[in-house]
C-alpha cells in the first residue's frame, strides 16, 4: 500500500509541476502584454485552495459592489488534477466594464494572442531545456555502453558485434552511457536509414558496425529496442555468497549465516548470485536443500522458502542478500558532467531531439507504422512517476523533462482544443484579415474533443492491456 500511496503521490506531484509550468506560460504572457488575467487554476473541479492577489479597483477596500474584472487575479488549486487552465478577461465570456475592454483577450491582435496561446507549449520546452541543463551540470551516473551478450541471428549478430563491445557513438553522436546510446540508437531508428555503431572490441581497437535502417523500423516497440536487436549489457557477476540474513525470514530460521557460500540448490550447481535468485523465485513455498561453504568445510542445509506477492504473482524468497565486494561495479559506472554553457548546447540538442522523435512517432502511429502500444495512458504515466522518483532527483527530472516534452508537442498540434487548434485559427484569421467564425469554432471544438476523448481511451486501453500481460 505504501508503495501505491508513493506512485500516486509521484504523479500528483508530477502533474502538478508540468501543468503549472504550462498556465504559467500562458499566465506570464498575458500579463506581459496587457492581458488581464481572472483565474489562474491547478486542477479542475471544486476548488481546495483559493486566495486572491491584488485588486485592480481602489474600490475593492471601500464595500463597493465590483465586477469580477474589478478584483485580483484568482489563484486556484482544484481537486482533479488532470489539467488546468488560465482564464482571460474575455467579451466572448461574459461583459466587460469599459474601462478594461483594452485588457479583454478577444481585443488584442492576431500576434499577441498568438503569443499568448502559443507561451504554454514553448515553456514546456523551456522546462525540459532546464531540466536537462541542470542534470548537465549537477552530473549524471550512468553505465558504461558495454555489450555483455549479442543474441545469434539476431541484427546485432550480423552487424558483427561481439561479446565486450564497447559502443563509443551512434551515428554522429557520443555515446558515454548505456542511456545515451539506447535513447540515440531509439530516435536514429525511426529514420529509415542505416545506422552507423563505433566500438571498441575486446583488442582496444575502434570497429565500426552498420545496421541496416530497413529493419529497424519498428523495433523499439514496448521498450524493447536492445532485445529486438540482439544486444544485452555486460553486468558483473556477484558471487553467491551471503552478505546479509534478514531476522525472522527462512534463511536465518535454516541457520544460513553472513559469508556462507552458495555450491548448490537441490543438486543444481550455483555460480552467480542471480542464479541462486532465480531458483529461489521460481520455488515460493518448497523445501530446499542447499550446499554450502563456511570456514573451509561443506554443509547441507534445508529450508522452506518463504513467499511473497509481486503484482499478480508469487515468487519466493529466503531473507538473504549478496556479499557485493566494493567496487565490483566501478568499471561499470561513468559520470558524465558538463561545463554550464557546454550544458546549454547539450540541453538545446536534447530538447530538440526528442520533440522531432516524438514527432516522428506520433507520424508513423497515425499512418499504421508502428503500433498504438507505443501509447502510454495515465497508468503507465503513474508508474513511470512513481518508479524514477523512487530512483531519485536526477531520474525523476528526466521524466519531467521528456513528459514536458510531450505535452508541448500534443498541444502545437493542430486540433481544435488544444493550443495548436487556437493556433490554426489564428493563422487563418490572418490570412483571411477576418476572425474565423464562432459555428466554425464551435464545430471545430466538437471534433477536437471527440479526437482527444478518443485518444484517451485508446491509451487508458493500451494501458490497462499492458497491466494485464505484464
């Protein structure tokens, strides 16, 4: 329970920054340019928290009966936080005293209500630009692009990559981790064209490695990308050997002790600690007889294994972790730390890079490339939340940046609705020299809301389909 209470407070939390960023595009704007601006909401629905800023009238202190015009900027944070929304004074919503019809929304021109509509997005821009910048800068840890195993037949395979590969770029870009590689090799993919790898084999030597553009497409479904191509990571091996017991689990029941090395279970020879965990999995609620070596001399111990709950599945467990020698995992690691102006071009690629891949992938769902599975809906969102906060600031920064991201991409889309919808209208109201028609609008907005109610179903679908066959 503890950790649903985590994964929802992860998202609330991250929904809330993402949307506040965006009204507080629109917000500042309006502000900036005159635009008088009556409510400025977190959320929907009833209100939890209200306070009100400075009043416009010198009336407001005088018991004088004023227009909502008249009053301060309402601030408010709703119950369902789904969304938000900043309300301009506006003659289409309702009258407008005189003497702030040059303040209403609908009186300005077509470029400063562009700016205005258009301000929400590009802060979500802005936000993931310093979201990356700061994780430039601050320094991120990641591991080292080492190739562990190349599955045979596979595209990797006849690449000719190898066992001990270390990947030092993908295409024009420098790959220091494990990350930046998957995420270059992720966006390359969607392009069609063939993919150029440097290495550094097992000899030192740097070793280039093509793989083909054509049968890539579409491999980065479901998270996939290095699976399909026939890549897995090299890990260290942490020996079997006892490095913790955990009081009252079956493990110390049996009378396993810290430093006890792990020869067998029911016979089956054990060389890593990963082995040891996945018979133990595999076996909730068995008897088990283990071979063991303590001070030099071999025992035999059995013990039932205990259970646990993981989703909807049972795996043992015995109470037990593993001995990890320090340092065992520094050849794996590497920081990767930029200068702050460095980081700026850094950041700028990265924002740019994946507002195109998103892009391309929203292109390739639409014309039936790829698959809509590629969709995440609210849950997905929420466990992805609640998983990289878990991680901490760093991961959970990222996921703001790349959630940023997609939300300033979703809203310059041309769909009457959204901000790229205003956007269209206005266009057209330029070209044309007149506003576009409010039945045309209306219509639109009728269109645009069935698009997203669709979509929305289609991804809480998606989602829950995943959640189903995971």
């Amino acid at each position: 329970m503890s950790s649903f209470l985590f994964t929802v407070a992860s998202f609330v939390v991250a929904l809330g920054i993402l949307i506040a960023v965006h009204e507080f595009g629109h917000f500042w704007v309006a502000r900036k340019l005159g635009v008088k601006v009556l409510r400025f909401s977190i959320g929907f629905g009833k209100p939890l928290l209200t306070f009100r800023g400075r009043a416009s009238s010198p009336d407001a202190s005088e018991g004088v009966r004023l227009s909502e015009a008249d009053l301060g900027t309402e601030y408010v944070v709703a119950a369902i936080p789904l969304g938000g929304y900043v309300k301009m004074l506006d003659e289409r919503e309702g009258d407008v005293p005189p003497r702030y019809l040059n303040q209403a929304f609908n009186r300005q021109s077509v470029a400063v209500r562009s700016a205005i509509v258009a301000a929400g997005p590009l802060f979500n821009f802005a936000f993931a630009l310093l979201a990356f910048w700061f994780i430039g800068v601050y320094g991120d840890t990641g591991s080292r692009p080492w190739i562990g195993q190349v599955t045979e037949a596979t595209i990797a395979a006849e690449a000719g990559f190898s066992a001990d590969d270390e990947i030092l770029s993908v295409g024009d870009t420098l790959t220091a981790t494990w990350e930046a590689a998957v995420y270059t090799l992720l966006t390359d993919a969607t392009s069609g064209d063939d993919v150029v790898v440097k290495v550094r084999d097992v000899a030192g030597l740097e070793q280039l490695r093509i793989l083909p553009g054509g049968r890539l497409l579409g491999l980065a479904e479901d998270g996939r990308l290095l699976e399909r191509i026939g890549l897995s990571p090299k890990r260290p091996v942490i020996e079997p050997v006892i490095g913790q017991v955990v009081a009252g689990e079956a493990a110390e029941s049996a009378g396993i002790e810290v430093g006890d090395r792990v020869i067998s279970v029911d016979n089956q020879e054990v060389n890593s600690w990963s082995e040891l965990v996945d018979y133990i999995q595999k076996h909730p609620a068995s008897l088990v007889e283990m071979e063991i070596s303590r001070a030099g001399a071999e025992h035999r111990i059995k013990l039932i294994v205990g259970q646990v709950t993981r989703g909807d599945q049972t795996v043992g467990r015995i109470g037990a972790g593993p001995h990890v020698p320090e340092g065992l995992f520094d050849d794996y690691r590497v920081e990767v730390r930029y200068g702050p102006l460095d980081a700026v071009a850094m950041a700028a690629v990265k924002t740019g890079d994946m507002s195109l891949f998103m892009l391309k992938m929203l292109g390739r769902m639409l014309t039936g490339e790829i698959s809509v599975r590629n969709l995440s809906g609210p849950i997905s969102i929420a466990q992805t939340a609640g998983r990289t906060a878990s991680f901490g600031l760093t991961q959970f920064l990222k996921f703001l940046a790349l959630v940023s991201i997609s939300l300033g991409v979703l809203n310059l889309l041309p769909v009457p609705i959204l901000d790229g919808g205003h956007l269209f209208y206005f266009l057209v109201e330029a070209i044309k020299g007149s506003p576009v028609s409010e039945a045309a609008q209306a219509f639109g907005q009728r269109i645009g809301l069935a698009i997203l109610l669709g979509l929305m179903t289609l991804a809480f679908y998606v989602d829950i389909t995943r959640l189903f066959n995971s």
